[in-house]
C-alpha cells in the first residue's frame, strides 16, 4: 500500500467553489465546510483535493468530481467502472455506493465516495469512530446533509453531538438518536432548532406511518412535529432509512410558549454578568438555577458560593405561573417532575424538567389537572374551583381535544392509551392536546398490543379501561361526540386524497421504494419478531389495505352523532351516556336538516332566530330539567305536567355557522337525583328554510251574530312574534282585523282561532283571510258559507244528525245575512 494514503473511514467532504448563500435553510457554511475541503473521515494522506460534489445529487444530472491536481482517477457505481468524465447519474444507482478511486502508483484506492438515493442522505462521523453505546451516551462528531435538490450550498455542515433516545424503542437493534447542532438551523422549512431525531421507525417496516400521522397531525390544525425522510451513514456506513424530525420541546418553532429553563439561564447569566462570574462557575450556577427554581416567587433569591442574590435586583424575571409547561402523559412515569392524579392518571412535566423544586409552581399544575379531571369525569362537565362552578371546556383547549382523539383513533395508534400523550399550557390559557407523537406502533404494524386487535376495525384507544385512558370519558359528552363527528367530515375529503388510488400514500411509497427496499434488506425484523417479520413491500401494502378499511369503518360509525354514541358507549366509564326515549325534544321553529350533506343536525334555523324549544318529559320522577347549551349550563326549569316550552335566545347557539350547536337536558327528581338524560343538535344557516303558521281549519257561528273562525297552529312563533301578529280578513270589499291575545290560546298552546263578525255579507262571498306576523310576513287563506256547508254535507263520519244537515243545507238558499248591531266590542270566540 502507498505511503501516501492510509485511509481510516474514508470520506473527504470536499468542494470547490462553494460558499454560503442565502438558500432555504441557514447552515454553518465556513465553519467546516470551505474552499480547502471538509474531511470528515479523518485520512492520513496527501490531500490532493480530489472529491465528489456532495452539495445535491439528481437522476439526469452528471456527477461533478473536482479534480484540481489532474490525477488520475477512476469512478465506481455499485462497484462497476464508470466514465468520471460523462457518467449521469440514473435510477438503477439509488441506494448505491459511488466511489472515486485515485491511481497512486501502485494501485487504485477510495479517496471519496457518496451514498446515492433520492432522498436527502445525512452522513455523521463521531470524534471516536463509535456510535452511543447506551442512551445517554453522548457522542460529538460532525454533520453533513447531501440533498437531493438543486442548491448552492451544503443543507448543513456542521458539528453536532448524538445520543441514543427513545424507551422501548432503544433497547432495539436498529438504533433511533437525537442530535444536537452547534448552531439553530432551520431543515427543509420546519423551523431554526439546534435539537432533533433521527427516528429508526424500526417496528414499522413501511415507513410510513409516522409522517401520515404528522401530516394529519398538520391537517387537523395541531400542534405538529413535522419530518422528512432520509437515508443515514454513520461512520462510513449505511445504517438505514430514517425520519429526521422536529424534537418535542418548547421553543419557537416547536411548542411555542414561554420557557422557564430560558428564562432560569437568563436569568443566571444576569447575576453572572454583573458579579464577573465566568466560566466553569457561571455554568455551575446556570446549572444551579434551572434544577432548583424555589427562586422564582416574590422576593425570590439563590445561594451561590456562599453568597445569597436577591434575584430581583439582577433580572426582571416572570412572576405569572399560569403558564409555560410542556406536559407527558405517560406510564414510563420517569421524569424528575411528576404527579398522579386521583383516578391515578400520570402526568409529568417535560419542560420546566425541575419543577418540582418550586411548591407554588408544582401545586398549581396538580390543581389545575386534578379540577380538569374532576371536570370530564363529571355527569355535566362541571367541577366547582374556588366556589364557581367551572366546565371542562373552560379549562382545555377543546378544539385540540377532538382533533387529537380523532387523530389517534383514525391512525390506529393504540399506544396512545397510555403513554407518549403531550400536552401543554401557555400563560393565561387552557390545556392545549398536542404535539402528537410515536404513530409506529399502531395501525397494523408489526407490535400491537394484546389487549387490541391488529385489525382495521373497531375502537383502538376509545374502550381501553386504564386509569391513563382519559379518551374514555371525552366520549360521554354529547358535546364531544358531536364535535368529533362535525371535525370527522369536515377532514373527510383530505382523507380521501390519502387512501385513494395514487393518492398520498401510494405517491408516498412510491418516493420512498428504493430507500424501503433497503432499509429492510439491512435491517430483518424477524431478528426480533421471529416470523413477524414483513419487508417493506408487505408491509407497505398491508397500511395501505388497513386505512382504506378503516376509514370506510369509521364512515359508518361517524354516520350520525347517534351512531358515534352508541359506536363508543362503555358502561364502565364514570358517566355512561345513555339517551332516554322519556325525554322528547321538539324545535318548533327549526326545520329538519337537509343542508348538510354528512351526519346532520337535528334541525337548522336562521341565524337571527331565537329558538323555541318544546320538551315533553315521560317520566313521572322527573320535576325540573337543567339544560346546557355547548356544554355550558343555561338554566333549570321546572316541568308542568310533564313539559316545558322555552325560547333559546339567538346568540347563546355560540357556534359557528354551518357547525352544530349541542342542547343538552338533564332530568332532575325532587331530591335532585338525575333521571333522564337526552340531547338535540342544532345549526344556524342563511339557508335554512323558515317554518310558517299554517291554516288548520275554519268554523261559522250563527247566534245573535255570524261570526267565522280561522284556526292556525302557529308553534313555530315566538312569543314576541305572536305577541305582534293579527289577522286581517276581506270581505264585500271591507276590511276587519283581529289582533292576537295569549289569553285564548288552546290548552296545549299549539293553535289560535282568529275570528271575523261581519256587519252583512252575501251568503256567495268568499272570505279572504291574510295572517301578518313577524318581519312583514304573511300567509293568506281563503273562505266561503258555501265551502264550509258542502265540507259538512260531504263529511260522512260527522257527529251531526240528518235533521241538523238539513238545517245547514236550507242556508245555501239564503242570498244575504245582515247582523243586528253589536252591543259592545267584544268579540264571541268558540272552539269546535
């Protein structure tokens, strides 16, 4: 072998004429990466300067090896002799190895080489040539991303430090890791961190179901880590396909809420600045502060080198506890910060990780946790805090609720029962669910829990009963069962887009063939699953299959918020939900939904309309009902004879338009026992069609004077609109008018007679009878003596005899009728 070269693990990272550039992502161009070359793989030779551009690499494009000494080489792809000169890179060479070779004299040997895919390829040299032997085995090295676009500059080139990561997940042969950068950078638009993954996804032999999970993830509006896929070479070697991916932790572009660790270092480097301590000592007391936070509270100090810092006199720091804590959901139950709740819910803090060293801060999170609990888990959403009666929705984000059970249950992800469950809590707000995490175990992978069928129907987290399993509970408010289905149609046709044929998964797999093929030819799982083992194209194939069937199962199962309920009812939660059939709901002024075009409310109205609700209770037990408009109470009334009618003003229905609004009634007895529970679902349109009064039927009076009756049903008018209406009869060309008065409303308050006590009429007029109510409205009917006799001449099943018949029928021979004059203004009223 030459004296000149003897290669360690190769690889010279090398390019001529490249300098940093205002590009897409901000990396640390000049620092290791530079004119001269970066050599990653440390090589004792003579650099003669001969390397690959590794800055991007396309099929179609010819490969670019600088060669400033004019040496001569030789060019390798998939260890096949190739042109150096002309060779184009094509896709037969994805997942290979390209190699330039160098004659020195005695021989050809590896001076550089590239790994080809059409993915972007992460190459990291540790300083000692290992990689970590345990998790938290840090290890420092360098970093480089050959990227598979056309750009002028390297994506990064850097230092980093790597350590493993990941619970079960780590004690597996093919390894996951976070990496930590010297510098903020911002990869393919995720946002500038110094802290990422690497995700092995060794269990989920498709690759895919991470980053479908984290575009849904996107889709439904949470809080997402987002990822990219890439190949991997650790030390010369390739190591597979893996997930470069945001890490979970509060910064700006990830959970972007305030931080207590920032703000203990902050605060640490303000006493160090002005006390002149430097060095090993200032990051003593950084260290010092952020694991022990009793500082922060009013007139907060720390101890340091036997001197005490009032730290109020260094640095204005945040005296609001409201906020700023990133929480786990798990049972690892592992961090330094962690409390059970009474049902024996475990709950940690990822960020602040001390916080239990401050009392005030620890107790604030268990309380407000404890009253969430308390809140879900109670018969109506509410728990009293402080002597008010607060809900569940005043205390968590809802909208985040929904979208990440529906999330989790669409992805099959049965380890979010219990565990790699994040949620977080900014300054003076609610608990917001999210960012969702660790999708490789569900969905039909290759491990999936015993207690849950690897089959794509039925429930995978909703029925588990442990106490980590919150999502149980959610499911027996109507309120949430309503929303979820709304939230599920609403994403339906993203969905679509994902299972279709050529649509994201399969466009996604297609992209991901070669690096798949790979990864499963290096990495066999059946070396920890015996005889589980897929390979990527099985398994690729069985997600695919497995979504398709699911979401058609949860079609049905979303087909109505019925349908939902009973889908998920588990009599062993702490308040099963069960409708009652004694509990009858009726909108009178609201018509039958048949605007939406998927799981319909129960009616729709317009906008402006105040709503009059009518219930009816079967239920002798039952004396009062409270009712609940979107899960918030509104007012308890009590029941006569088994009902009440009520109107629900305009602007309590709070949701938004198109979107349904849940009533809710709960039946109480005279010790305030419940009884009887049901609900109804209401949208507010423009397009809702209005009901109208309608003409039931018409009478004639023959007394002292002739008076003729219209009679409506007139339940679809509020009080206020019944209140202003009147009718307003034609007859022989003169006007008569009848206001309404409450005072004559049938017992049931359903219909109203209107009546009219002409002066003289011709027994051949007809009667023309316009009803005026609400905004200029009218509805118009009309009348004859003629009309009304031959109806009861024609009326077999009457209650009159031949006698009276023969009466009625005489008065079509008369030709005029004139009425004697009134007495008095008082009008005769009767009801037939």
């Amino acid at each position: 072998m030459s004296n000149r070269r003897i290669l360690k693990k190769m690889f010279s990272f090398t390019t001529a004429a490249l300098t940093c550039t205002n590009l897409m992502f901000a990396g640390n161009c000049g620092q290791l990466f530079s004119q001269e070359g970066f050599t990653v793989f440390a090589a004792e030779t003579e650099n003669t300067g001969i390397s690959i551009d590794k800055t991007y690499l396309k099929v179609g494009e010819a490969l670019k090896i600088n060669n400033p000494t004019g040496s001569m080489i030789r060019c390798l792809a998939d260890g096949s002799e190739v042109d150096p000169e002309s060779f184009v890179l094509t896709e037969e060479f994805y997942e290979k190895w390209i190699e330039v070779q160098e004659f020195d004299g005695e021989g050809y040997e590896t001076v550089d080489k590239v790994y080809f895919s059409k993915l972007p390829v992460i190459y990291i040299n540790t300083d000692d040539g290992q990689v970590p032997a345990f998790k938290k085995d840090a290890k420092s090295g360098e970093m480089f991303i050959q990227n598979n676009e056309d750009t002028a500059e390297p994506i990064y080139n850097g230092k980093m430090t790597m350590q493993g990561r990941g619970n079960t997940t780590w004690g597996w042969e093919k390894k996951p890791y976070k990496i930590k950068l010297d510098k903020k950078t911002d990869f393919y638009g995720m946002g500038k961190s110094k802290k990422w993954c690497l995700l092995a996804n060794y269990q989920d032999e498709s690759l895919l179901r991470n980053t479908t999970a984290s575009k849904l993830s996107k889709e439904l509006g949470l809080t997402t880590m987002e990822t990219v896929w890439t190949d991997v070479v650790i030390n010369g070697e390739y190591v597979g396909n893996y997930q470069l991916c945001e890490q979970v932790g509060i910064e700006e572009a990830r959970v972007d809420i305030f931080d207590w660790e920032g703000e203990a270092k902050d605060a640490a480097s303000a006493i160090a600045k002005k006390e002149k301590i430097k060095g090993d000592k200032k990051d003593e007391l950084t260290d010092m502060m952020t694991e022990d936070m009793s500082w922060i509270k009013e007139g907060g100090t720390v101890t340091f080198d036997g001197k005490e810092y009032l730290v109020s006199d260094y640095y204005d720091f945040e005296s609001d506890i409201s906020g700023g804590y990133l929480f786990e959901s798990s049972e690892e139950y592992d961090e330094e910060s962690k409390f059970m709740t009474d049902s024996g819910l475990k709950v940690m803090l990822k960020s602040p990780e001390f916080l239990a060293s401050n009392d005030a801060m620890m107790s604030y999170v268990q309380d407000y946790w404890q009253n969430f609990e308390n809140a879900y888990r109670s018969e109506d959403g509410y728990t009293e805090i402080d002597g008010k009666m607060t809900h569940y929705t005043e205390l968590a984000d809802f909208d985040s609720m929904v979208s990440y059970w529906l999330l989790m249950e669409i992805m099959g992800n049965d380890d979010s029962r219990y565990k790699s469950r994040y949620i977080y809590k900014p300054h003076d707000s609610l608990l917001k669910f999210g960012p969702p995490w660790d999708f490789d175990t569900g969905a039909g992978s290759i491990i999936v829990s015993q207690e849950i069928s690897s089959n794509a129907t039925g429930w995978k987290v909703s029925q588990f009963e442990d106490p980590q399993n919150f999502y149980r509970e959610f499911l027996d408010d109507p309120l949430f069962i309503s929303a979820a289905t709304d939230r599920y149609w609403q994403i339906r046709p993203y969905l679509e887009d994902v299972i279709k044929e050529n649509g994201a998964l399969e466009r996604d797999s297609e992209y991901l063939y070669e690096s798949g093929m790979a990864d499963s030819a290096l990495w066999d799982r059946n070396n920890q699953w015996p005889g589980y083992g897929r390979g990527y194209i099985a398994d690729r194939d069985l997600f695919i299959s497995y979504m398709r069937e699911r979401i058609a199962w949860l079609d049905e199962q979303f087909s109505s918020d019925d349908a939902l309920l009973a889908s998920t009812y588990n009599e062993n939660s702490a308040s099963p939900y069960i409708r009652s059939d004694a509990v009858n709901i009726s909108t009178p002024n609201a018509v039958d939904d048949t605007i939406s075009a998927s799981a319909p409310a129960d009616a729709v109205i317009k906008p402006e309309k105040d709503l009059i609700m009518q219930i009816a209770v079967n239920d002798p037990q039952t004396t009062s009902l409270k009712v609940y408009v979107n899960g918030l109470y509104y007012d308890t009334f009590a029941l006569s004879n088994g009902s009440v009618r009520f109107e629900l003003p305009a602007d309590k229905l709070s949701q938004a338009a198109e979107k349904k609004n849940v009533i809710s009634f709960i039946g109480k007895d005279k010790d305030n026992n419940t009884t009887v529970r049901n609900f109804t679902t209401v949208k507010q349109s423009e397009y809702a069609a209005e009901p109208v009064p309608e003409f039931k039927s018409q009478s004639i009076v023959l007394s002292r004077q002739i008076s003729f009756n219209f009679y409506l049903d007139i339940t679809s008018l509020t009080e206020e609109e019944k209140n202003n209406s009147y009718m307003e009869f034609n007859i022989n060309g003169k006007t008569y008018t009848d206001a309404f008065d409450a005072d004559f409303m049938s017992c049931d308050e359903k219909y109203y007679g209107f009546t009219c006590s002409p002066d003289s009429f011709a027994i051949s007029n007809r009667i023309t009878a316009v009803y005026h109510y609400g905004d200029n409205k009218t509805i118009t009917n009309t009348f004859s003596v003629s009309d009304y006799i031959n109806t009861i001449i024609r009326n077999t099943y009457n209650r009159y005899n031949e006698r009276i018949i023969s009466i009625i029928r005489s008065l079509l021979g008369l030709r005029n009728y004139f009425c004697p004059p009134r007495q008095n203004n008082s009008i005769f009223r009767t009801w037939y």
